[in-house]
C-alpha cells in the first residue's frame, strides 16, 4: 500500500540567481471569498507600507474580480498590482512563477502549493486553510509560512521581503522539497 501525495507536473523555468527588486508576491486561483483575496490585497497594503520594493500579481478571474480590482483602486495600489486574468497556458505561467519570490493563498492551499514549489517559490498560508492534504508539503519557515493567524503571516511575510539571501534560501528549498517529494518522477519511482 502505498499513498501518494496530490502534486502536479511542472513546466520549470529557473528563476533569477537571486531575488531582484521589486521583490514579487503572487497569488493564483479563483477570485471567490474563500479564498481571502481582500486579505491578501490588506496585507500587501501594510507591507508596501514599510517596502515599497513589493509588486503583487494576481491570477485568475471569478465572482470576486471587480470587488478586488475596485479595493486595489481603493487603496491606490494599480500601479503595483497586476491582474494577469485566467492562464490555461502552462509556460505562460511558469514564466510569472519565474519572476515570483512568494506565492499567497491564505485560506486555501490546494494543488497551488505543489506548483509553486516545483517552481522554486515559496508558499504561505494559514495553518487551518482548506486543503486536500498537500498543506503538508509546506514546512514553516523553511520552504514558506503557515501560520495560526493573519497577523503572524504578515509579520512573517515583512521579515522575509527584508531578507534577499533568506527569499533565495526558501526558494533553494522549495524546489529541493518538489523534487525529492512532490515531482511525478519521484512518484512514479515509487512504483
């Protein structure tokens, strides 16, 4: 018997030798309330505060579109926020993935955590978000951020776009964790 953690197959493409201004956060999935989308816009909000080295990307489309392109508005973030739409295109996306330091989902961590890691980026999320087990994959601290509360990932995510040689790190480790867990060779080796 053996069990198989969910993953997906990654189109990669190496990222930068290491991280370059403007460091970049990215979120990618539905625009449904689930998935916190306003919370992950407030945070940037805060951190663009202190930083403002920080560009979000936004992908995906849905029922929460034009609310969180109207609070991006709201806060005066347009030019710092991109909305890419709905990518079907696998290169396409690992090239966003290519040029992104951090991916963000904090109330669903589902099979965007096996493709963030595959392409070296990092995850963070809440520890009590929805998911079909691949939030294990994510090791706090080290190749991302789970954390108890909004406010802890904030303080988190504060910390680490301070820190280029600490981005570079969680990215090595990232990809390092996708290859020796998460990779459909691996996988099937098992076999």
């Amino acid at each position: 018997f053996i069990i198989a953690q969910n993953t997906v197959d990654v189109v990669y493409s190496p990222s930068n030798e290491f991280p370059a201004l403007p460091f970049r956060l990215l979120f990618v999935g539905t625009f449904n309330e689930r998935k916190g989308l306003d919370k992950i816009i407030y945070i940037f909000y805060n951190l663009f505060q202190n930083n403002n080295n920080l560009r979000l990307d936004l992908v995906g489309d849905g029922p929460c579109f034009h609310m969180i392109k109207n609070l991006v508005s709201h806060l005066n973030l347009n030019q710092f926020v991109k909305f890419h739409g709905r990518i079907t295109d696998e290169h396409v996306l690992s090239e966003i993935y290519s040029y992104s330091d951090l991916e963000i989902s904090p109330f669903q961590a589902g099979l965007s955590v096996p493709r963030a890691l595959g392409h070296g980026v990092p995850f963070a999320t809440l520890s009590n978000s929805i998911s079909g087990g691949e939030i294990d994959s994510i090791i706090d601290n080290y190749n991302g951020f789970k954390k108890d509360n909004i406010n802890q990932l904030e303080h988190s995510l504060k910390l680490f776009f301070e820190d280029p040689v600490l981005i570079k790190r969680f990215k090595v480790n990232s990809l390092n964790y996708y290859s020796k867990h998460l990779s459909l060779t691996n996988m099937v080796s098992s076999f």
